[in-house]
C-alpha cells in the first residue's frame, strides 16, 4: 500500500492509501472528490506538479504540497544478487514483510563496492527498519555484518533478517548480535595471538619479524671496508649496492678511525 495526498475540490487535502505499485520520474497528483479506498472514483484530471527522482513509496505531502516530508518507520528492503542467483524470490518476501521501497544491488558477495546498499543507507532515518531476506545478503563477512548492524544501531535504525527470523528490535536479536560481535572480536584477539606467537618464535630462531634486510652480513663487512677508505664517497658505495644512504647508514652505522679495517674477501 502506497500513501499519496489526495486533493479535494475544495483544496482541503488529505492522505488516501493506494494499494498499486507507483515509480515515476514525473510525480503528478491526481485530482479527486474522494479516496478509492472509500468507495470514490478517480477522475481523468491530472496536475503535473514537478521532477523529484525518487520513488513515490518513500513520500507524503505537507498540506501546501511544496515540501517532501519523509515517511516515518519505513521498512526498507535491500536485495542482493549475484549474476547466479533469482532476485523474484527476495523481492517477494521482502514486500509480503512489508517494503514498499526494495533497494536491488547486482553484485557478487566479495564485492566491497555495493552502490545500492550505500544509497539504501543514506534513505534510512532514526526509527526506520532495514530488512533483507538472508544476512549473507548484507554483509560480506561477519565483521562487515557486525559493521553495518552497528552503525545502524547508532542512527536508531532497527535491522531484520527474514530467513534467520533476527530483529535487532527484540531482546533476543540484540544477544544474537552481541554474540556475533564477540565472535568477531575473539577471532580478532587469536589472530593477534598466533602474530605474536610467530614473532617470538622466529626473533628465538635467530630471525627478526618485518621486512627482510637489503644487506647481508657479507655486503655490510664489504661496506664497512670500503668506508674507510677517505677516498671513497659514502654516494658511490650505495650506488654499487643498490640502496640509498640512509639505509646504508642505518646497516653500517659509523665508521670510526680506530676500527680495524675488516677484509672484504
């Protein structure tokens, strides 16, 4: 069901409920005595009033008919579907839970760039819900789920998954995601654990964590040799070895006359 302004011939407005389905790029107001859903008839009288890029599901009128008002506690639908897959099957649950407005993305799962799903955001106010048909059809992963709930959550957006039965609404879906957001965090915490773990048994083997040297132990010797040398100019030496001065600097260190000059061979 649709909310339009009804007009009548008295100018007085009010707001009649249409049951069709209603997209257009030219919004015109049909001029009428009194609403279909009671009984009266439409008449073939149209007023074109404006442009407005959007769809009619998503607006009422103030009674001057000037300004957009947005519909208060939508649910707003987002669909996703890969190349494979049958959109009919979301579009028609999504409307039976009752979206009237359906953002439809033709993307794959591991496809961060997800236009709709941004523009769906952005038509989202404080007290509206977002429904899809599965959770795998919001986020790619759990951490991008747990993301996108969140953030929603912070608006005053509820959240609902028809296939999962989850609604961030109810005591139960808000413990569901709290479990979900410390799944995401416990795995967090294993990663950073086994990074550590790797770390501390290779600095035991005798190796470092982080990039691998440009120098070797051999070259940094040839290096030092060579530096002592005050005819050689610290430029030259990190031109034949590859590296800038500062990294030759930061392997070589400095060299100080009362070194014992170290043999390159």
């Amino acid at each position: 069901m649709i909310a339009l302004p009804g007009i009548a011939f008295g100018g007085q407005a009010e707001v009649c409920i249409y049951p069709e389905k209603i997209t257009l790029d030219d919004l015109f107001f049909i001029r009428q005595t009194r609403c279909p859903e009671n009984g009266g008839s439409w008449t073939d009288q149209k007023m074109a009033f404006g442009t407005f890029r959007t769809s009619i599901a998503e607006l009422t009128f103030s009674s001057s008919f000037n300004t957009p008002v947005p519909l208060p506690n939508q649910r707003i639908g987002y669909a996703r579907v890969s190349p494979k897959d049958q959109l009919d099957l979301q579009r028609d649950a999504l409307q039976q839970a009752g979206c009237h407005v359906i953002y439809e993305e033709a993307a794959s799962g591991k496809n961060a760039v997800r236009p709709e799903l941004e523009q769906c955001r952005k038509a989202l106010r404080t007290g509206d819900t977002l429904v899809v048909w599965r959770l795998d059809r919001l986020g790619r992963s759990l951490p991008d789920l747990v993301q996108i709930v969140a953030a929603l959550e912070r608006s005053g957006i509820g959240f609902e998954s028809l296939t999962e039965k989850i609604e961030t609404g109810s005591a139960a879906g808000k413990l569901v995601f709290d479990v979900f957001a410390a799944l995401v965090e416990f795995e967090r915490n294993l990663i950073r654990e086994r990074t550590y773990a790797g770390l501390a048994a290779a600095r035991a083997r005798g190796r470092s964590g982080g990039r691998k040297p440009k120098l070797n132990e051999k070259q940094v010797r040839e290096i030092k040799a060579l530096l002592r040398d005050p005819d050689i100019q610290v430029a030259d030496v990190a031109r034949r070895y590859g590296v800038s001065r500062t990294t030759l600097y930061k392997h070589v260190g400095a060299i100080t006359p009362q070194e014992k000059p170290v043999s390159p061979h």
